[in-house]
C-alpha cells in the first residue's frame, strides 16, 4: 500500500478489527497507538469459532473481501508465528431441500472458477469418515476456510504489531474522542491525526446517539469448547441450519423451502437462533455453539437447553465420540437490523468508527481495513496544539 506519511492513527480497541486497522497502518507509515481497555482482548473477538469464513458471504465484494481476509491470515500466521489451518468447510446436507440448495449454490456462474466439490454420501464419509451416515444426502467441500484458535492467534498478533513499532495502551479506557485527540480516563490526551474507534458492543459510550442512529442491536452468543479429541474432523463441519442462516445461499431458490421447514419442525432452535458449526483447532479442542439472543441486555445465565440443542444437533451430522465439555462462555457483539454486514460511521471528520460486522469480524476485518486506510485522502493534516484541551498530553 503506498506510503501515506507518519500520521497518528489513534485505535480503540484492541481486538481483531483494531489489530487488522493497525497493522494496515503500520504497513502505510503511519505511527499507531491502540487503546484497549484491558490487558489484552477479552471481548468477541477472542469468543467466537476461530473461523475465517468466505463461505458465509455472498458473491461479490463482500465475499472478495472475505477471500482477502484469508490470504492476510495466512500471511501473518507466518510472520507472527501462530498456527492457521487451511482445512476447508464441509456444509452437510439432511433434508432434500438442503441438497437442492448446495447443488444450486454449486451451478451459480460465480462458483465455477471457486473449487467447490460436491460430494456425493459415499465420497464424504470416505473424505469425512467423521460425518454421520444416517439420512446424509451430499455435502459441499470448500477449500477457502481457515481454523484458528483466537485468543493465542490474538495474543500473538499483538505481539507482532508491537515488535514492528505499534505502540499499546494497555488497561487504558477511552471516555471521549474529540475532533483532534482521544481523551483517556486518567486524564491524558492523545492526539491524532486519524482515529479508529473498533471497541465492539463499548463504543457506545463514546457516541451514543451515533450508534443508535445506525440501526444496530446487540446479540449474544452461547458457546462451549471440549477437551481435546484424537480424531480429527478434517475441515470445518455445519449442517442444515447453517446453510439457512448465512448470506451466500441467499440466492438458492430452494433457500425458502429449507428455512420454512426448519421452522416448521425446529421451533426451539428458531426460539434461540441455534444454527451448529463443529470448529477442530491444532490442540484437538472443538469449540461449537451457538445461539443468538437479541436485545439490550441479557441474563448472566449459560443456558442448559441452549447447549443441550446444539449437541443434540451436532449429532445429527457428525459421529464423535461423547465430549467433555470443559468451558462454556457468552460472546456480545453488534449486529445490523437492516441486513447490512458491516456498519462503518464517520462521527468526525478524521474520526471512523467500525461496527456490526455480522459475527464475520475475524473474516472480513483486513479488507475493512485496507478499504479505511486507502480512504484517508493525501493533504497533510495539521497537528492539534500542544494545549489541546487544556488536558495532559501523551504523545502516542
């Protein structure tokens, strides 16, 4: 990316949005300072599958994006020393309209070029031995998928960013950003040329009404992870349920027969917005889930039903042993009402704020943020002046 001078980038947020915006800006010669108000990410980004997942979008720049996102995964996988496994996806299908679906996806025009495979029951249990027999009609094979294990590929990352010159603020809380500086809680001021505000479902304290204007809501997940298994899924596994809930199938005409089936015989999981992806990371542990609860606030609660629905499913696709559950967890994020996959603000002139990335934040962050940083325009912008605010300065 071409060199767009030494202007501080202020980042909020330490998780993957932030991490992405801020390497993008290293790499442009910006100075970069992140401030994340823990000592490392606690928040969605380290609470969700570890999927990079194209196979979610719908063809076209989203999915371009997505595709995008892979190809920076495994680089930085490298350069940062954490393990990304290029396994693949494997959407399973159970009822003739799920196969009628996977079969339509693979004729579209775009998926041609794409590697798809579909494979036929006797070919999948050969290639998935794991995969259940029971009722299996076909399954879809994508090679594009990525598994990582989020916090320790985060905590890496961090480290990498750090190593190359980014500076962090950790345990730092952002209360205000103002037209030229972020004002932290313990009094300091850093000034900025250009803010990035990626604090997931706490950006709301910094621009509330912005943020209800965007037409955004919180949901929250539930999700577990078992003790390591010595038998390998070899790629990651969804069924049914998955293929009706993302974006890429959307244009299948058999998508409304599935979903209205699914609803018809699978009202609990409507209830919760269960749909089950089975996610096999380097140390044998599978993470699977999940739900989705929609609303302001939620209860503290890890729902019993909730988990006894997901494995329950989960049983229907694949033949695993009985797991050991050895953690559960809730995961929060911003989710758009109206359909939109990620919602970029500009509250100021210099300021961007990043939101609702659909659950796909870990997939589509590093095109996000190739498109943010290419957006900042060339004029040199001038510095705040050294009593901005009247507050105490510290230089990022």
């Amino acid at each position: 990316m071409q060199n767009i001078r030494s202007e501080r980038v202020v980042i909020i947020g330490g998780g993957i949005i932030g991490l992405a915006h801020a390497l993008t800006a290293i790499e442009a010669g910006c100075k970069v300072t992140i401030v994340e108000r823990n000592s490392r990410p606690l928040g969605a980004s380290v609470r969700n599958f570890g999927t990079i997942w194209p196979i979610g979008l719908a063809f076209g720049s989203e999915r371009n994006q997505g595709l995008r996102g892979v190809q920076r995964w495994q680089e930085i996988s490298q350069a940062a020393g954490f393990h990304a496994e290029s396994c693949g996806s494997l959407s399973l299908a159970y009822r003739d309209e799920a196969w009628n679906v996977l079969q339509e996806f693979a004729a579209l025009p775009e998926a041609a070029l794409e590697g798809f495979e579909l494979l036929s029951p006797g070919e999948t249990l050969k290639r998935h031995p794991l995969s259940n027999p029971n009722g299996l009609k076909g399954a879809l094979f994508s090679p594009h998928e990525l598994c990582i294990q989020p916090a320790s590929a985060l905590t890496a990352l961090s480290a990498h960013l750090a190593s190359i010159g980014v500076s962090f603020l950790n345990r730092a809380c952002a209360i205000k950003v103002h037209d030229d500086a972020v004002e932290l809680s313990d009094g300091r001021i850093l000034p900025f040329d250009r803010c990035v505000i990626a604090a997931g479902d706490e950006m709301q304290i910094l621009f509330p009404a912005e943020l209800a204007t965007a037409q955004v809501r919180r949901c929250q997940l539930q999700m577990m992870r078992t003790s390591p298994l010595e038998q390998r899924l070899g790629a990651i596994m969804v069924s049914d349920l998955t293929l009706a809930h993302y974006p890429a199938f959307q244009r299948c005409p058999s998508i409304t027969a599935l979903q209205s089936v699914l609803h018809d015989t699978m009202a609990d999981y409507h209830q919760w917005g269960v749909h089950v992806i089975a996610a096999q990371h380097s140390d044998g542990t599978l993470t699977l889930g999940d739900s989705h609860e929609y609303g302001q606030d939620f209860t503290p609660d890890i729902w019993s039903h909730v988990e006894e629905l997901v494995l329950q499913n989960l049983s229907t696709f694949t033949r695993l042993p009985v797991c050991h559950i050895e953690s559960r967890w809730h995961g929060v994020y911003l989710k758009s009402t109206i359909g939109e996959t990620q919602v970029v603000l500009h509250p100021r002139d210099r300021v961007t704020m990043v939101t609702a990335m659909g659950g796909l934040g870990m997939t589509l962050s590093w095109g996000l943020a190739e498109q943010t940083i290419s957006s900042w325009t060339s004029p040199s912008l001038s510095p705040p002046p050294p009593d901005a605010h009247n507050l105490l300065l510290a230089e990022p």
